[in-house]
C-alpha cells in the first residue's frame, strides 16, 4: 500500500507537454513542488521506469495483485519509450495573468456598432411563414 501511494503522488502531477498546452489538474501545483524536490530522480523516465519495474516484481507473487503488477508492468515499459526518445517530465509553470487573458490586447474596445439584422419587413414576414 506503501508503493500505491509513492506511485499515486508521482504520477498526479501531468509534466508540461514540448507542444500545446497543458491543462494542470485541481491541486497539482503542491505536488509539482514535491517532485521538483527530489530533482533528477523524478523527473528522469528511465528512473520512473525502473521504479515501476522493481514495484511490480513483488506484487507478481499473489494472485490477487496481478492485475497491478500488469499495470506497473505497462507503465514502465511506456516511462522506457518516454526516456529512449529522449522526454523527461517539466512541471507546469503558470503564466502571468496578463498571458491568459483571452485575446490579449489585441481587443482594446466592444464594437460600437451593431450586429447586422435583416428589415424590419423581413423579421416580420418570418413568423407568418411559418404559422401559414
């Protein structure tokens, strides 16, 4: 239960991806300072991959646990993908509030004008159509 909870803590932080952007999970800022913590030894894949190798060695002796150990199994083999094409994880760094303003300063003024509609004849004629 000891390496769920190890393995829960590291992986609830998303790394930052090398393109687009990363939505951070609810929480994940308190989480991101404890990985960061630990340096190198979390954010390199081919550690993660190994950690998750060596968790899922004991839980292949029960029955009970197989589909865990299955589970760690695939995720250290993804984590040794992740680090032979060369990823590491980054955390998230969050932007100033001027960055995640939608538009930016691109608009400065509402529009003053209105939407176009068509005629007043025409709005009118609509509704009798389709009643008629």
């Amino acid at each position: 239960s000891v390496a769920g909870v190890l393995v829960c803590l590291l992986e609830y932080p998303r790394s930052k991806r090398q393109k687009g952007s990363t939505m951070e999970r609810c929480g994940q800022k308190y989480l991101t300072a404890v990985v960061k913590v630990f340096g190198p030894l979390t954010r390199n894949y081919y550690i993660r991959a190994i950690l998750h190798a060596a968790l899922a060695v004991p839980a292949g002796f029960l029955l009970s646990t197989i589909l865990g150990t299955v589970c760690l199994g695939i995720a250290s083999g993804i984590y040794l993908l992740a680090a032979v094409r060369g990823e590491e994880w980054r955390p998230i760094e969050q932007k100033p509030r001027e960055l995640r303003q939608i538009g930016g300063d691109t608009i400065r003024q509402p529009p003053s004008n209105p939407p176009p509609r068509p005629p007043a004849d025409a709005r009118k004629k609509q509704p009798a159509e389709v009643g008629g």
